[in-house]
C-alpha cells in the first residue's frame, strides 16, 4: 500500500503548501450491497438475493473499474478489495496525506441507474446511514454528499427530510446526468428541501438520462465520452440560469465537480452574450450570468487537464479567485502537478484554493 | 436597419478580394422549391409536408425564423429572396464572397420519421435551387450542399452531382446534432468523398438527429439551444479524433458554424487529459488530441466572443493562435439572422491587423481554395 501519488502528494513536500487543505471532492465506495444490508429491513435483504441485485449497472459504466483514470494504480488495495473503500484506506492514502483540515466524501454508486422507484429508495438510504455509520462518526474531519433516489422526486425530497439535518451532510449529490435538466421545475421540490435544509447542490460526473450524454447519441470510447461529458455541464448550468433557478432560491449554493474549471470562462461568456440578446425571452433572470455564476457556483481543480499551469492561471484569473475550491478527486488519476499549479498563481489565490473558498461556501 | 434598394444591381466581383463571409444563409421560402421537386414528392409534399421533427423554439419576438426584423423582403420570407440578401448583405458592406448555408435544407433533414426518397429529393431542390436562382444572380455566392447525412450512400451521389454542376459548392453540410456522434463508422462513406474532392464539412448548430439537444433532456427555452451551439461541435471532435478518422483520412477539414472558438484551446487539453489517462483507448491514436486542431478544426467568428473584460479578448484570441490555430478563425455574418455580426464592427479593433486580415480575408481564401488572398480564380 502506497500514498505516493504524483502531482498530489507533494503538495506536503517540504518547500510545498504549508497551510491549511480543504479537499472538497474525496470518493469513497460501498464495498458490496452486502455492505448495506445492516441498513436495511430484512424484506429488502431477501429482495435483494432472490433477484441477484448487485452493484448499480452505472457504477460500472460511469467508472469502468479498470479504466485509466478510475484508481491510481498505487491506491489499489493489495488485498485486491475496492479502492476506497475503507476508512482506513482513506485516511491514510488521502486524509493523512495531504493532512487535510476538512474533507468532503461524495460516494457514487449508480443509484441514479436503479428504475425500481422503492429499491432506489432503499439503497440510498442504506448508503446515507452507512455513510454516518461508517465514516461521518468516526473521524470528524470528514463532511459529506447525502444521497437521493432522483428518479422520484418525492422520494429525493423525503430522504433530504431525513438526514439533511445531520451536521455531517453538507451537500446533496445530483450527478450531471439526469433524466431532465436540472433547471425545469419539476426539480423545485428538491430544491426547496435543499435550501430549507441549508445544504450545497453537488453537481458530479456520472448519472443516467432517459437518452445518451450528447446530442449526437453515444460516444464509442470511454476517453471520448469523459472529454465531452463537458458538455452536459454546459447545458445544466445553462438551464439553472435560464430558468431562474437562482432568482426563486436566492440562497442556493451549486459546486460543479469533477470537471475542473479550465472551461468555465467561455461559458459564462456566451451566456452574457446571449443574455444580452435574448433576456426579454427570460425575463426572470435580472442579472448577468456571470453575477450569477460568482454570487452561487464554484468549482474545483480536479481534474486540471492538461493544460499548461500558466494556463490554469490564466482561466482561474478570468474566473476570479474565489470560484474554485481544492479537489484531490481521491482515488481517480489525472494528470495534474498541482505544486506547479499553485506555483503559476498569484500568491494572494493560494489560500483560497486551498482552504478559504471552501471554507467559506460550504460554511465548514 | 438598413435601405435595400433591389434595383441596384452590382453582380461584378470586385477584385481584389478583401472581404469574405463563410456564413450566411439562403432559406427557402414556402414556394421556392416547387419547381425543383420531381413530380412524386411534389404531390407528397403538398399531402403531408415536410414533417421532420424540429423543436418548436419559440423564437425572439418579433424576429422571424429568429431572422433580422429588416431582413424581410417584399416577397415576405427573410434570406429567400437573391437579389434581396446580395444588396442587404454583399453590396452593403463590400462583401467579395460568402458561403451560403441553407438552414432549412440542413434542419429539415433529421434522419428518419419522413421517406428518404422524399428527403433526397428535397435536398436535390434545395441545391438546384442555390444553382439556379442564387448563382446566376450573382457571382459572389458560394454553397454548402445540403444532403441526407444520415444517409451517407445517398448524400454521397449528391455531393457528386453538386460538384459536377459547378464549383461554386464548396463544402458538405451537415447538423451539429447528428444521429451519432460524428466520427462513427456510419458516416465513413462522407469522409472518403470530402477527402477524394477535397471538400471541407461544415457543422451548422441545430437538426434534430432524433436525440435529445442536451444529455439530460431537452431544455426550456430558445435561450438554452442558441447557448450550447458549441456542445456539437465538441462531441463532434471528440468522436472524430477518438475514433481514428483524422488518422485514416488525414487530408479532411471541418470548419464549426456558430459555435464560438474561446472554448477550443481549453478543450484541446480537456482531450489530452483524457488520452493521457486512458492509454490503452488513445494508444490507437498517431498524434496527441490537440496536436489534430490545427489541421483539421477551422472556427467562424459568429457570434463573436465577448469575454468581461474587452482586454481579453486579444488574451483569448493569442491562447487559440498559441494552438497553431491562427490560420484557422474566419470572419461570418450570420445573415440574416437576429444576431447577424457586422464586419464594420462585431470584430474587436484591439486584434492586430495582422490577425484581422486572416480572419477576413485570407485564412478562408485558403481553405476554400478561392485562390491566393486577394483574388477570385473562379
């Protein structure tokens, strides 16, 4: 077992980043749905083995285990068990090893992917209360991403009633696909119970629509399908502008993760553009998307591509210093050297990438 | 608004050429086909109508088919009317050439849901109606040539017919939004007939492809589909350079309508991150996804970008030359569209004159093969 993690770890190294770290995107995976059975009613255990349920289908698709960027290599238990999947394992690999002051778990694991509308409910709850269970009440460095069955958006919304008040949620987990986009007011329920409950959208990779992730169908590779994913981004951030979703909530915090920042510049740009031009046909939306974008979204830094650090430098000035927020992205493996990352900035953004812009937006 | 006198005729190209548009539309209006249809699909036509499945945007008020309120000609139907668009748009502000993208040809072809025949026969008449009424009434129009992209075998014949009539087709146009992502096996008989004539693709926004326009559904409003014109385009890329196409036909070229380019240099190396991860999908692949840009991704000016601070855009516009993309940005109108863009005006003075002259003049010069910059070999 192995913390050496290139580009990651040597944040730590001496001559690195000596101050606080906040790390807003940390993984971590049910080892098994045996794993949640001590979270369930003995009717669902049985359900689940006389129909063989295992593992949500997307959690495969989404992250093909053996893909390149699912588990760095030197983050694959030896025992040949999933990799984080352990308090342990986590603490040691990530938590310890960039000495982290706070840390956000987000546990993916397809139940967008479960059409059973009473399984979905099952299993999320299993996996929130193993989450408090397993994680949240024993280390208190850690917050995490409640999450919902959002096929059902009565279910999603009764399941933020139920544990939205634990201290250690901070967030709700929407993955970036889903069966409508996220601006429609069909989601406003959950959106109520969202800011009623004072937690943070986390909008992440992954999901299941009711068709493919592009308006041209399905991408053939996997790096294909992950590059564009970009692109659904784009279109549910451009629907919560448009349909007003931050004029009716003016409280409502979105981090967009898992898709890094380099992006976002050009966006916001368009959208101001076309706001310009187009804002009698949305009349409710009474600012500039990019005051929009500053005043209730941030990202993170994970994953930096691969673009030249001066770069990233470049895209984080044009975005303002205040809107990304430090991502280790643990396990996944992407290229990235965040020393020369932070090297490439101004001195004044190192803290609030690190820690601050964090601190600040999820009130940790 | 602008004074369209359509008695002042100056169908003479001036030379030399100084300003060129790789964007403007020609759309047909309800009767401009009819004598272009064979028989059959005339009756079909008037039985059954062209019913392809195009969201019904509502569109910006008071701008018809989200056309300039101007842009209307006495005979009603903005961008039908030659004579019309040429003294608006080419005699008004000293337009050498432009391509002309027909939208109606382009959206009206979704794939399915309408007899292919009918389709095929429907793109005939929208190239023999470019051939006829736009090319005779004046020398600086040029044509993308509408075809059944999604039936390739097809599109082919007519890509063939087209170039046979004249070379004043210049390009194969096709929707953002395909059936599939657009470097799919499916639509290799298109990359082999744009390589052996030597024709680039154009992606125009819009179609409908039979999925939806976001990967989570369909939006709300007009607003949400004119934003994400670009997301086709990146799929497009994506596809097209994952799949091997640019390696096995390594002479084609797209040029992107509409989309924008401020996202291309960030995305380029969105692309290598994800073949630096996934070794095993890009070891298939001859050169690293960014290093594909520059020979094969052209990008238009429309609508132009307008970063916070009008200091960026220079900043913006180097980040893309620093790609090796500074020959591959070109100056386009829109018209007659709502959000048409001015040469006088849309493109930023801050831009070096240099880089002004490329993207007006000479960058579509070449990849049109219009001859060296500043003359019109045709």
């Amino acid at each position: 077992m192995s913390v050496s993690a290139p580009g990651l770890t040597e944040i730590r190294a001496p001559g690195g980043w000596a101050g606080p770290v906040i790390d807003v995107d940390v993984h971590v995976h049910v080892p098994s749905i045996q794993t949640l059975f001590p979270y369930m009613q003995q009717g669902w255990r049985d359900f689940i083995v006389e129909r063989a349920v295992g593992t949500p289908p997307s959690f495969a698709t989404v992250y093909p285990q053996n893909a390149g960027n699912v588990v760095r290599p030197e983050w694959r238990p030896e025992n040949g068990g999933l990799a984080a999947s352990s308090l342990e394992l986590v603490r040691e690999q990530a938590l310890d090893a960039w000495a982290v002051e706070r840390a956000i778990l987000n546990c993916y694991w397809g139940i967008d992917s479960v059409r059973h509308p009473d399984l979905a409910a099952t299993i999320a709850r299993a996996v929130n209360d193993w989450l408090i269970d397993e994680w949240l009440d024993r280390d208190d460095r850690l917050r995490a991403s409640l999450v919902v069955p959002a096929h059902t958006f009565a279910d999603a919304v009764a399941e933020i009633e139920r544990v939205g008040s634990h201290p250690g949620f901070v967030q709700v987990m929407m993955p970036v696909r889903a069966m409508q986009t996220y601006g429609r007011r069909n989601w406003w329920p959950v959106y109520d119970a969202i800011v009623a409950h004072d937690l943070v959208m986390g909008m992440t990779w992954g999901g299941t629509s009711e068709g493919p992730p592009t308006p041209s169908g399905w991408p053939s590779y996997y790096a294909e399908e992950w590059a564009g994913e970009q692109g659904v981004f784009m279109s549910q951030l451009t629907s919560m502008v448009a349909e007003g979703v931050f004029q009716r909530y003016p409280t409502f915090r979105l981090a967009v993760l898992d898709i890094g920042f380099n992006w976002v510049p050009s966006l916001m740009w368009r959208l101001n553009k076309e706001w310009k031009g187009l804002r009698r046909t949305i009349p409710w939306v009474n600012e500039a998307p990019s005051q929009i974008f500053r005043d209730h979204i941030r990202f993170t830094t994970a994953p930096l591509d691969a673009a030249p650090p001066s770069e990233s430098a470049r895209f984080l000035r044009w975005l303002g210093e205040e809107m990304v927020m430090f991502a280790s992205d643990y396990p996944h493996a992407y290229p990235g050297d965040y020393r020369r990352f932070l090297d490439a900035l101004p001195e004044s953004a190192r803290p609030k990438i690190m820690a601050d812009n964090a601190r600040a937006f999820y009130r940790l | 608004m602008t004074t369209v006198a359509l008695d002042a005729s100056t169908p003479a190209t001036r030379q030399p050429v100084t300003l060129i548009d790789v964007d403007s539309h020609n759309i047909p209006g309800p009767s401009s086909l009819l004598p272009y249809l064979e028989p059959q699909w005339l009756e079909y036509l008037q039985h059954y109508g062209v019913r392809s499945r195009h969201e019904a945007d509502i569109q910006p008020v008071l701008r018809p088919l989200a056309c300039r309120a101007d842009s209307v000609p006495p005979s009603g139907f903005p961008g039908s009317d030659p004579r019309f668009s040429q003294a608006q748009l080419l005699d008004e502000y000293g337009i050498d050439i432009s391509v002309l993208n027909n939208i109606l040809g382009q959206i009206n072809f979704p794939g399915g849901n309408q007899p292919v025949p009918f389709s095929a026969g429907l793109q005939r008449a929208n190239n023999d109606w470019a051939m006829y009424e736009w090319f005779t009434s004046d020398p600086r129009w040029r044509s993308s040539i509408c075809v059944t992209f999604e039936e390739p075998d097809l599109a082919v014949q007519e890509i063939v017919r087209c170039t046979d009539m004249s070379d004043r087709f210049v390009s194969i146009l096709v929707s953002t939004r395909t059936q599939k992502p657009f470097g799919n096996p499916k639509y290799e008989p298109l990359f082999e007939v744009a390589s052996q004539l030597g024709l680039p693709i154009t992606f125009h926004p819009g179609g409908t492809a039979m999925n939806n326009s976001t990967g989570s559904g369909m939006p709300s409003y007009y607003f949400e589909n004119h934003s994400t014109y670009p997301l086709g385009t990146l799929t497009a890329i994506a596809s097209l350079i994952f799949e091997g196409v640019l390696d096995r036909w390594p002479g084609l070229r797209f040029v992107a309508i509409e989309a924008g380019w401020s996202w291309a240099a960030p995305f380029a190396w969105r692309l290598n991150a994800a073949a630096d991860t996934e070794v095993v999908e890009a070891s298939r692949l001859q050169r690293k996804p960014s290093e594909y840009f520059a020979d094969h991704f052209w990008f238009t000016t429309q609508p132009i970008e307008e970063p916070e601070d009008p200091a960026w855009f220079v900043e913006a516009y180097d980040q893309f030359a620093g790609l090796g993309l500074a020959e591959n940005i070109m100056y386009s109108s829109d018209y007659p569209h709502w959000d048409f863009d001015s040469p006088r005006t849309a493109i930023p003075k801050a831009l070096p004159d240099t880089a002004r002259q490329a993207l007006f003049c000479d960058n579509a010069a070449r990849f049109y093969g219009f001859g060296a910059a500043g003359t019109d070999r045709r």
